[in-house]
C-alpha cells in the first residue's frame, strides 16, 4: 500500500504568497499521477509539502492512510528525482548509486544487493565500473533513478526529470519511466510543464495553474472534456483553437453560433446536443468562446460533403507540412485558427478556402468566466 | 599535502618498530615508507580495495592499511604496515592517529581550503593573502563564484560529505563550513560566467541535497570574484543575499546578490527613512487599516500587471467587484492603484513595510 491523499492543502508564504490553494487530491496505490501547469502554477510546491520539504499551512496530509503534516521527510518513505541531477563525478556508477544508503550506514551487503537489484531493473549492469563522464545523457539519466531506486520507496517524487534532456532523449526517457513504473509497480507522483509528457505517462492528470487544482481526469477525458479554457488550450498540440467573440442565437428551435467579425463571418447551427443543453441556452444572444480542435477543422472533399452545413471560407496565413500531416495558419475574418489537415492538401498560402468543422466535438466557453458551458 | 610531513612522522615511527610502515596516496602510490627502497611504488589494487572497503582496517597483500580521515567518500591517504597479524593492525592504528594529528596540523598551516576560509572570513591581512597564494601556488586572477549554502529546519552534518563529493575537483573548487548551518563553495567559473550558469549550480546542489538528506536550503550567490582579494566581498554579498531574500522573496530558494532589484536598494535604507516615507505615503490612514483580503487583492492586481479584467478572473470575482474595492482602497489610502505613480508608490511602500517589519516587528504607522 502506498496511497497519498491530500485534504485542503494550502501553502501561504511570510510575504503574503499564496502558492497552492484548496488542493485536494486522492493518489491511489500503484498510480503514475502527473501534476500538470506552467512554470509557477504550484506544482512542485506541491510535491515539495509531500516531500516534507515545504511546511504544509493549512489542511491535511496522509501517506498510507498516516497524517504526515509533522512526520520528517526521511520517516515518510519517499525518494525523490529532480530535473538538476547531479552525479558525484570522481564516483563509479556503483557508488553513485550507493552513496546515499552509506550515508545512512546500510550495512555493504545490503547497499550491494539492492544497487545490483536496481542496475538490473534499470539495465546498467554493465555500467557500473564507469564513471560519470564515460556515459551519455540517457545512462546518467538512469543512474539518477538509480539513487532513488535503491531507497526501496513506497512513493516517488519525480520533479521535472526530463527537462534537461534533449528533444530525443525526452522521447526515449518518458517511455522508459512508463515501462519502470510498471516494473517497480509503486506510487510515481511526477511534475511537469510538458503536456506531452502528462499526456503519454500518467495514468491520471493534475492540471493546475496559479496554485489552483483546475482538473483531475484521464489524459483522454481531458482532453475530450476540458472543464475550462485554460485545461482546453493547455491540454494539446496544437492547442484548441478559441474563436472570441462568438455569438449565440436562436431560431426555429435551435441553436446557431456566428464567429469571425463584422466583415468576415459564419454562422452554423449546433447540434441539438450541444445547442439544447440548459447553460448553453443560458447564453443565447450573448457572445461566448467557442473552442473547435485542430484536428477537427477539415478541408478535405469528404468532410466537406459529410458536414456542408458547418462550411465556412477562411483564408491560409501559413502552410506547415509535416509529413504525416499539414497544418494550416488560417484566418476566419481577424481571428486566427490552426487546421491539422491530411499531408494531400493542395492549399497553399494566400489561398481562400473552404474548410469545415466536426461540429458535435467543439466547446463552448463563457468568456469571462472561461468555464466549459456544454459540459 | 607534502610527503616530506608524512615521512618525517614515519622515521620516528620507525624507531620503535622494525616493521615496514609507510603511506600510499589516493591513486595506490608510495609517498612515504619507513624503508626507502619502497618509496615510487604503485599499489592499485590496495587502492581499490580500500575504496571499497567498509572496515576500519582492510588486509590485503601481505599488508594491513588504514584510511587516514577526509570528507570524501574515497581515501586520500592511508598507511600500511607490513604484515597481517594484530601486532600488524595495531601498528597501523596508532601509526594512523599519529599522521591524523600531524595532517591536520599541516593542513591548518598549509591547506588551500583554510587559506581560502581565512580569505572569506577576513582572517588574514590583505598583505599576508599574496604571499600565502605564492606559498601554495594558488592562481589569484581567475574568476570565482561564491554560493552560501544554509540549511534551514534542519541540519545535517553529511550535507559537507555530498558536497565535498559534488565538488571534488580540489584545486579548482572549496567546499568549506563556516558555522553549524552554513557551508561555503567556493568554485571557479569560466570567465564570462552569467546569472544563468550560477542558478544552475545553486539549483544542482539544492536539488541534491534535497533528495540525498532531504534537508531544505536557502543558497546565496555573490558576484563573481575576479581577484583572490575579492572572494571575501563575494561572500558577504551572498550573506546579503540571503538575508535580503528572507524579507522580500520567502518563497525563493535560491537568490542571486545581482538580482535582488528593488530589495537591495530598500533593506540599505535607515529604519528611520522607512517611517518617515510610510507616514508621508499614507497620511490619511495607516497602512495597517487594509485587511489581508485587500492585500491579497492589491497583490494580485500587481501580479497581473494593474489588469482588471485578468485580476477579477484570477480572484474568481467580478470585474465590477474588483473596481468596488480599488475605490476603496483608493478611499483609505488616497492613491489610486490604477494609475501606474500611484501603483509603484504603493508596491515600495508595501516593501518598506515588510523591511521594517523583518527589523522590529509590525510597525504602525500612518
């Protein structure tokens, strides 16, 4: 067992900071969680309190089902991985790894046992001789894991671990941790800024910003389901499309949305299953944020026959090919939006085109609260 | 460390044993032996035994060995006396304890890392740090960073042994401890070294210590010290730093001298100065008279860049509510936080306020 739960967490610094906010949150046993959000949102802070690092001011902490608000952060079972890594450079990989539990006096033949157990998990039993500056990026990358490995942690802390590396590396490293979880089968509690990473690794996402929790679901939920603007252009990329401005009407019974601008504009009925719902209805005739995925604006023949009621023209500012897809820079009167179309697209910069849009997968969003009006 | 010392110890030694006792040095060499003939001879594999030895005294190749005391992981120096009985272990027990106190005597003399201590700390005439730096062949005009390391909650004494490892490079980096939470690096950095790399290291060595000790840190930086002569304003710049940090930037762990921006220029000023601008700033009503959600407001409205549409959001209030209590407070204190003269008086003020208060404790004025 190796749950965390956190109850109305707050963190309040001496000049009045408030870094984390009314956080709470059910880490299960065995699960990849991943806190989310810009730099400054919160999230290390967070992981820092679990740590014992960072008093906690208000609210309540339990590891394994024990309050730890007070226990010290050697008592709590906790390793710790972080983007500034540093390995002791005159060390082989073996003490590297051993150092810490010969710092805490483990006896030889355990440290031997359990480095020997962690290079094997980590596959850098053939390292061990080496020093530091014999190994690449990725092998150091291991031999940091190692350190905490070897700890026998009921949960990992993994603050920011791949932000060093570079863009390859990044990519070989996230499947790697993936596939070590699974292997060591305990809690990894992991931060990050890169909503790639929080996408591809966790079994569950944080999103937080300005030391607020804003959502907890599945990568996919997430992503389907964005309670608010800023889960909804943070979580993919490219990031949603928002269309401001936009305005909400009625007629016949249904519900039509007009957006670009005065000179320049579209309007489409909404399906009835986004139209209809009671908030949506709620803001007929006022102006709204409508969210529309790259990936769900199309110019291609198909689409533009499947779906000629959500037609509408806008013209490229910029073509990207990128081999397996294109995306396109458009502009919908003075509002810009990113198509991720098929790699045959014939548009060229300049162009004015026809595109059009899966209408039942757009969000709606109030623009000055910024929540998801069609939840 | 010279041979001379340890060889000087041996051939006392010598006279009150027949055994062959002698020193090897990190890398498995003979520097000193109680037989000359012996002296130039390379043991590696003694070495690495001993590295990896737990024991107190490890037996190996017909000879026992004894690590001398140091702050790394790995040995430095360790003396080795012919034999593999307990006459043997005896031997070089008591030979270690004799080398021990006459290292440590040396080092006390003769160490770079003392020399460098006494540079920080000012225990030594400006005219004495010349003629030591030739003493021990120590490079004077090189660029030097000065990180201030202190340990806050709790301390750990093995936070020296991580950093003493971290920082292993002993001609080029000092790792020293000035007092029970503070530890000094004193590292050379290549010319041209920005704010950039320094926060780098701070945040390497936070970050270590973090996960190795679990212990939190406060680290000060100074400006880089381009002269020997100049470490010991370096470290008292990052001295500033900290202190400085703990008024203004609490939630920051590590605080550059060069960045400290407006809280330098405030934490200089006479207490006295403080008063008399807090009493001019708020003549109407005291700043005390504005609750912790109005500042937490005002707070925020800075952060946001004096942005009402942005603050209201981020509050979770509306616009309308925001500009309510803007007017009031504009009512309180008379300055108008919309306006950006206004804002920046008020944001000093409120930094004052907090230096006094970090001084002597909440001060009502107004």
């Amino acid at each position: 067992m190796s749950s965390v739960t956190m109850k109305h967490i707050y963190k309040k610094y001496a000049g009045g900071v408030i870094a984390v906010t009314d956080f709470n949150l059910d880490v299960e046993d065995k699960e990849f969680i991943i806190l989310v959000g810009p730099s400054g949102c919160g999230k290390s802070t967070t992981l820092r309190m679990i740590a014992g690092l960072e008093e906690i001011s208000e609210g309540e902490l339990y590891i394994d089902g024990k309050l730890c608000n007070d226990v010290p952060p050697k008592e709590r079972d906790i390793a710790m991985v972080f983007q500034n890594y540093a390995l002791y450079p005159h060390m082989t990989v073996y003490e590297n790894m051993s150092f810490g539990l010969k710092l805490r006096k483990t006896p030889k033949d355990e440290i031997k046992r359990r480095v020997e157990e962690a290079a094997q998990i980590l596959e850098i039993e053939h390292l061990l001789d080496r020093k530091p500056a014999a190994l690449s990026g990725g092998q150091r990358q291991r031999v940091a894991l190692g350190r905490a490995i070897v700890r026998n942690p009921k949960v990992f802390l993994l603050d920011e671990p791949l932000s060093n590396l570079d863009a390859k590396l990044r990519t070989q490293m996230r499947s790697e941790l993936t596939k070590l979880h699974k292997r060591l089968d305990t809690t990894f509690i992991y931060v990050t800024h890169d909503q790639t990473e929080a996408m591809t690794m966790g079994s569950r996402i944080v999103v937080m910003k300005d030391g607020i929790m804003q959502q907890v679901s599945t990568p996919q939920d997430l992503y389907q389901n964005p309670v608010n603007l800023f889960v909804a252009t943070f979580i993919g990329s490219p990031s949603m499309n928002k269309l401001e401005g936009s305005k909400l009407t009625e007629k016949d019974g249904h519900t039509y949305i007009t957006f670009g601008n005065e000179n320049e504009n579209a309007t489409v009925q909404l399906p009835d299953e986004i139209g209809r719902k009671p908030a949506v209805l709620e803001h007929i005739g006022k102006e709204v944020v409508l969210g529309i995925r790259p990936e769900h604006i199309h110019d291609e023949d198909i689409y533009l026959k499947n779906y000629p009621e959500y037609k509408f023209t806008a013209t490229v500012d910029n073509v990207e090919p990128l081999g397996a897809q294109t995306n396109l820079f458009l502009l919908i009167g003075d509002q810009q939006a990113t198509a991720v179309v098929d790699p045959t697209t014939t548009a060229k910069m300049g162009d004015r085109i026809e595109v059009t849009f899966e209408a039942d997968r757009v969000h709606l969003f109030d623009p000055e609260t910024e929540k998801c009006i069609d939840l | 460390m010279s041979s001379r010392m340890f060889q000087s110890v041996i051939m006392q030694m010598k006279e009150a044993s027949n055994r062959l006792i002698g020193v090897i040095d990190g890398e498995g060499n003979v520097i000193a032996a109680s037989e000359p003939s012996g002296l130039g001879d390379r043991w590696e594999d003694a070495a690495h035994r001993l590295n990896s030895a737990n024991e107190m005294v490890t037996v190996t190749g017909g000879k026992t060995f004894k690590a001398l005391t140091n702050w790394s992981a790995r040995f430095d120096y360790a003396v080795f006396v012919d034999g593999e009985d307990d006459l043997a272990k005896s031997l070089c027990i008591m030979a270690c304890v004799a080398l021990n106190g006459a290292k440590t005597n040396y080092e006390e003399k003769h160490d770079r890392a003392t020399f460098v201590k006494n540079i920080i700390t000012d225990n030594i005439l400006p005219g004495d740090i010349y003629i030591h730096a030739k003493e021990l062949h120590f490079v004077t005009d090189v660029p030097r960073a000065v990180f201030l390391i202190r340990q806050v909650d709790k301390v750990d004494v093995a936070a020296m042994d991580v950093l003493q490892n971290m920082f292993a490079e002993k001609q080029q980096d000092f790792v020293i401890s000035v007092n029970e939470t503070d530890i000094v690096l004193v590292r050379q950095v290549q010319p041209g070294s920005d704010g950039k790399e320094l926060q780098s290291v701070a945040k390497a060595i936070e970050e270590t210590l973090k996960s190795e000790l679990f212990i939190k840190t406060v680290i000060g930086i100074g400006t880089v010290a381009n002269h020997i002569r100049e470490l010991a304003d370096s470290y008292k710049e990052a001295q500033t730093a900290i202190e400085v940090g703990k008024v203004f930037d609490t939630e920051k762990s590590v605080i550059n001298y060069e960045n400290l921006g407006l809280g330098r220029l405030i934490y200089q000023l006479p207490t006295t100065l403080c008063e008399i601008f807090l009493s001019e700033v708020f003549k109407k009503n005291s700043i005390d008279s504005l609750d912790q959600e109005t500042l937490y407001t005002i707070n925020k409205f800075f952060e946001n860049n004096l942005n009402v549409s942005e603050t209201s959001r981020k509050l979770f209030v509306h616009r309308n509510t925001l500009v309510y209590r803007l007017e009031k407070i504009k009512k309180i204190t008379g300055l108008d936080l919309r306006e950006f003269d206004h804002a920046i008086i008020f944001k000093v003020a409120l930094m004052v306020k907090k230096y006094l208060d970090s001084r002597e404790g909440p001060v009502r004025l107004g």
